[in-house]
C-alpha cells in the first residue's frame, strides 16, 4: 500500500471560489504540482475559464488562479492509495485537510466546487455542515482522463458554472 499526502493550497488573499479535489494523482505527486497528469482537463479547463495558456509554466497558472481569485486544494491531506484512482482510497485512512480553517482565513470564499464525486463525498464526510453554512457548494465533472464518458466540451460548460456570479 502506498501512503501518499496532498499539496499546500494554491490560494492568495481575496480567494472567492476554492475548487478541492480528493488526493493528487501520481503523476503530480511526481512532478510536485496539481493536475500533473498530460491528459487531465484541469488546466485547459482552467485557462479557457481564467483566460491564460494552459501550456503556461505552473508558476505562470498558479499566479493566474490566484489573480482570478480562485484557490485550490484538496479534501485530504493524507492516505492510503495504491495507484492514483479516487477509488482506491482506503477510506479508513483518510485524515482530512483544515478545510475550516483556511475558510475561516479567507472569509471571501463564497463558493466550493468539487472536482468529482469522490472529492464531494469526503469533504461531506470530514467537513461539518455548519462550517459551511451559506456557501454555494458546487459537484462539478472530474477532470481527471479516468473520466472518459464526459468530453472536454460538456467538462468546460459544468465548469463555467463555478464562475458564474
């Protein structure tokens, strides 16, 4: 079994939307950034939605997530997962991130979208509803390629709702 933890947030001050996700996959935990994986949507999504080149260095992607006002992170800050499927999670190992916290740091958050169902569900599991009360909450398509049946074009258009104000 392989124990894997999750990244620090991408935020900045005046966050409005924080987009979690469940676990990083092995290909980011290996280049040691978000949506590492080549054929993830995440960033094409993103660029089209935030107006920057997805093919951008990540610095470049990270910066304009954050002059969009848009954080990222993910529900779990720890697990065990063989492999990178959300399905593979050993439930029982999950230990969440201070979601609440960093809510309570960045009360301009107004909205939280999730990458895919199982982000959702274990934000619902370790996230106490009334820390969240007043916040849109948003189940967006994974990005991910093992979400094959949704084409990029159906993603992109899920996606923009997030943006929407």
């Amino acid at each position: 079994m392989s124990h894997v933890q999750s990244f620090p947030p991408i935020i900045a001050p005046g966050a409005r939307l924080l987009i979690l996700g469940s676990m990083p996959g092995a290909a980011s935990l290996s280049a040691g950034q978000y949506y590492a994986h080549p054929r993830n949507a995440f960033w094409p999504i993103l660029g089209t939605l935030c107006g920057f080149p997805a093919e951008a260095p990540y610095a470049v992607r990270v910066a304009a997530l954050q002059v969009a006002g848009v954080a990222v992170w993910d529900v779990l800050q720890s697990c065990v997962r063989p492999g990178s499927l959300d399905t593979a999670i050993e439930r029982s190992s999950e230990v969440a991130n201070d979601i609440v916290g960093l809510l309570a740091r960045h009360p301009g958050i107004r909205r939280i979208g999730f990458n895919g169902g199982t982000a959702e569900a274990a934000f619902r599991r370790h996230v106490p509803a009334a820390a969240v009360a007043g916040l849109q909450l948003l189940r967006l398509p994974s990005t991910s390629p093992a979400n094959a049946s949704w084409s990029f074009e159906r993603k992109l258009a899920a996606w923009s709702a997030a943006f929407e104000e």
